[in-house]
C-alpha cells in the first residue's frame, strides 16, 4: 500500500512537470539555442538636450533555434556615447527586453550594441545638437499697411513680407521650417517672387520672408502665410492691409492760383503757383515722387513755367498733397484773364494738357461819375423815365488795375446802387416795365482796362423841394470786382427844384 502511493505521487509530479514544460511556447533554454532575431532603436534620432526630455527606446527579441521567443534571457546593452537605463534587461513572455538610451550631453552617432553571450546586434542613433521646437503660432512682423505702387509709376514696386514663426513659449523658433505665402485677393498681375500667387521659401532663425510685386492695377492684397507643426497641424495667419495704391497717370486736373496769390516780380511781372493733380484710373493719387515735366505748348512770349517737379513735392507755403504736383509760372499782369494752356509729361504715359486762366493781382478800381449831380427844375422836368440827357442819367467810368499798374482787360465788374439803375444808353428810352429792360448790373472792361455804365435815376427817388431850398439826396454806386472783395464807389447827389 505504501509503495503504491508513492508511485502515484511519483506518477502525478512527473506529469505535472511535463505540463509545466509544455505549456507555453515561451522557454528558458540553453544559450547555444537562443538569437536575437530582432533589434530596433526609435526614434533614430535624439536631441543633446542635457536632460532625460528625449531618448531612444532600444527593443531586443529573443528566440531560440525552434523560432520560439525566450523569456527571462538577460541582455546587456552597451554604447559608444551617451548611456542605456538599464544596462542590463531580462526578456519579457514576448522575448523581448528593452532599454532607454539617453544623450548624456553627446553629440554625433553613437552605436548601442545589445549582447547575449557570443552575439552581438548593433544599430545607430544620431544625437543632434538642438532639441525640437514646434511651431505654436505664426504672424506678419508689420502690422501697419503696406503701400506699393503699380509697375513703371515710379514709386515702390516691391515689398519684403516678413512672417515669424514662434514656439509655445514665445521664442523663435530656430530650427528651419518650410513656410508657404499665397495671395488669397490681389490686383491683376501682383505676385510673390515674381512666381505667381503662391510660393514657399525656408524660415531662418525662426523668420521667413517673401517678396510682393505689384503688377499692372492697384487695389487691395491679401496675404496668407502658413506652415505645419510637429504633428502635421497647419498654424496659419493672414494681413489684409497691403495697399497697390498708384497706377499710371490717367487724368490731370490743372489749377491755379487765386486772385491776389501771386509774388510781385517787378517789371509787371507776377509768380503765380499753378498745380497738377495726378490720378490713375481707378481715381486714386498716383505715386508719390513720379517725376512730372510742366511745359507751355502754345510758348507765349509773356510767360513762362518752372519745368521740373514732382508729384507729392511742396507748395509755397511747404505743405504736400497726396498726387499734386506744385510749380510756378511767370507771366506780365498785363495778359490777365488771357486763357493760358499748359501741358504735363511723366515719361510713363500720355500727354495731358489743360486751360488756366491767368488771376488778377491786388487789383484797384479808379472810379468817377459824370456828372457828380442830378438836377430836376423848370428847364429840364422830363417824365420819370424819359431820362435823355447826361444830366438825368450821369455814368460811371472805371478802370481797373493791378498791383503793379497794369490795365486789366476782360474784368467782369457788378454795378450797384443805392438810388437809380444801371443802365446801357439803349435803355435811355425804355419804359421800366418794358420786359425788355434789364437792368446792366455787369459789364467787361475793355483792352484799356476802362468800362463805362449809366445809371438811370428818377424824380420819385428825390423829395419834393421845400422853398426856398430843393429837395435832396444823395446815391452810391457801387463796382466790384467780381470773384474778389476789392470794390470802389462813387456818391452822386439828386436836387429837385420842382414837384
């Protein structure tokens, strides 16, 4: 009995070890049997940061001759630069053991060997000198707008635009990265690197730039700028403000000095400022520093104009206009109010030519009425409005000069009195209510720079005499310059002897 329970515990251990045997594939065998069938280190690359931020994770798989994995094989781990944790590992229930391999402020390639016994497995990793920064956000270093000018103005054709690119923390990021520009609205012909609307460039200590070109119109740019993460995410920013403001001159609108603007010369002769505004066809102001050549093509002999200038130069008085172009033109007083034409070149366009019409300078009026009275008595009692004679109906004689004496032809002058009407000698006969008449409240002085006007005056205007002493009044006529504050008057005195 007691030999045949020990046979059955026998029995019992020896099947229970075969199972134990048998049961995984998994086995710790004899070191002639075993290989490392695979090494692998990721990533191949690491950075020498001086700390444990970036390693490479170093896998080791153990199988023996019948292709099963090995479990609790030790293997040790061995390199040339930097350092492995641990040394030394144990194969898991897959075969494999792993170790982290650690810069150890190296730099370089370094080989990591795992070992087992006689064999030997090696790979390499390379330890670069700076750590990966990842691109947090990007963004235009100009935040202003930007203006340029359409090609062959003259002005600013070409832009840099400057892009950042920064970390999470706000630095730049070092590291070259592939950063794309694109042109999301421009005006025809607008490009970036002379390529077309889009282009990619290489950013240098964490900056990337770009050239913008303006093309043949002026309008409104929008740049977008953009450039992808460590995990392929795109950071992007965008600038709306870029301006193609000039084109090539289109219209020229010409102007002059006012009345009274101008410097006196001497010898009759006045400086007068004269101005050009320059447009493109889109109606904005074109380029500042275009260069504009002034000329008069008619080449009157009594006047002159100050070729060069330039657009956005200085008036008299140092101030500049967005398109104006300023210079001066020399003329004798005595051509005032003579239409003079002037012409524009640029060099990039047509030619433009205008009429100005030459002002008046510190005008005078002399003024005299003839005769300086009006007498109604017994001898000379016509009707209210049958004024026939001189006596009844006095003119005023004018003439009008400049600040230098020159005789002012084609001035409009305006008439206006306190008693009686303008008049022209064939109203004289008119009835005032004739539908005809029209009082002649302006007149042109002649080449003398002279203009006469009547003034029709009435017996009703005057008051009745009181005996022994006439009825009296006096009337102020009024002439104006017209389009100026410079004005002269003259007073005539009525007498009425009789009812």
């Amino acid at each position: 009995m007691k030999y045949s329970r020990l046979f059955l515990l026998l029995s019992v251990a020896i099947i229970f070890a075969g199972l134990l045997l048998t049961a995984c594939d998994n086995r710790i065998v004899d070191p002639l049997d075993y290989d490392i069938a695979l090494m692998t280190v990721t990533p191949n690359v690491i950075y020498s940061d001086g700390d444990e931020t970036t390693f490479a994770t170093v896998r080791v798989m153990v199988k023996d001759s019948d292709n099963y994995a090995v479990f609790g094989q030790t293997v040790q781990f061995r390199t040339d630069m930097g350092y492995l944790q641990p040394a030394e590992a144990i194969t898991d229930s897959s075969g494999i053991a792993t170790a982290k391999f650690h810069d150890g402020n190296a730099f370089g390639y370094a080989t990591i060997e795992a070992v087992i016994g006689d064999i030997i497995e090696s790979r390499q990793v390379y330890i670069d000198g700076v750590p990966p920064q990842d691109v947090s956000s990007i963004g235009f270093d100009i935040s202003d707008q930007i203006l340029i000018n359409v090609q062959g103005t003259g002005g600013t054709e070409s832009v840099e635009i400057v892009a950042s690119l920064y970390d999470n923390t706000g630095q730049l990021i070092n590291q070259a990265q592939t950063v794309w520009f694109e042109l999301l609205s421009a005006p025809e012909g607008t490009n970036i690197n002379n390529v077309g609307l889009n282009d990619s460039t290489t950013s240098i200590a964490g900056k990337a730039s770009v050239n913008i070109n303006s093309g043949t119109h002026s309008g409104i740019v929008t740049c977008r700028v953009y450039t992808y993460n460590l995990e392929t995410v795109e950071i992007s920013a965008q600038k709306s403000n870029i301006v193609v403001a000039s084109g090539i001159i289109n219209t020229v609108e010409f102007s002059i000095g006012g009345h009274s603007t101008g410097v006196d010369m001497g010898s009759g002769m006045w400086k007068v400022q004269i101005s050009a505004l320059l447009n493109d066809i889109e109606g904005n102001p074109v380029a500042p520093g275009t260069a504009v050549y002034f000329s008069l093509p008619d080449n009157p002999e009594w006047a002159s104009v100050i070729p060069q200038a330039y657009v956005n130069n200085q008036n008299a008085q140092g101030d500049s206009l967005a398109g104006v172009a300023y210079t001066f033109l020399n003329y004798n007083g005595s051509y005032t109010n003579e239409t003079i034409n002037v012409r524009i070149e640029s060099g990039i366009s047509d030619i433009f030519e205008g009429e100005l019409v030459l002002p008046i300078q510190f005008p005078v009026i002399d003024i005299a009425a003839i005769p300086l009275h009006v007498d109604w008595t017994i001898y000379n009692n016509p009707s209210d409005w049958r004024d026939h004679s001189v006596e009844l109906s006095p003119y005023v004689e004018i003439t009008i000069m400049d600040g230098q004496n020159n005789l002012i032809s084609n001035q409009e002058i305006i008439f206006t009195s306190t008693l009686g009407t303008p008049v022209l000698e064939t109203q004289f006969n008119m009835i005032p209510t004739n539908p005809s008449f029209t009082p002649a409240y302006s007149g042109m002085t002649n080449e003398n720079g002279h203009l006469i006007r009547y003034f029709r005056f009435y017996k009703y205007e005057c008051p009745p005499p009181v005996p022994p002493l006439p009825g009296t009044t006096t009337g102020t006529a009024t002439a104006l310059i017209l389009g100026t504050n410079t004005s002269n008057q003259v007073t005539i005195t009525l007498r009425r002897y009789v009812d």
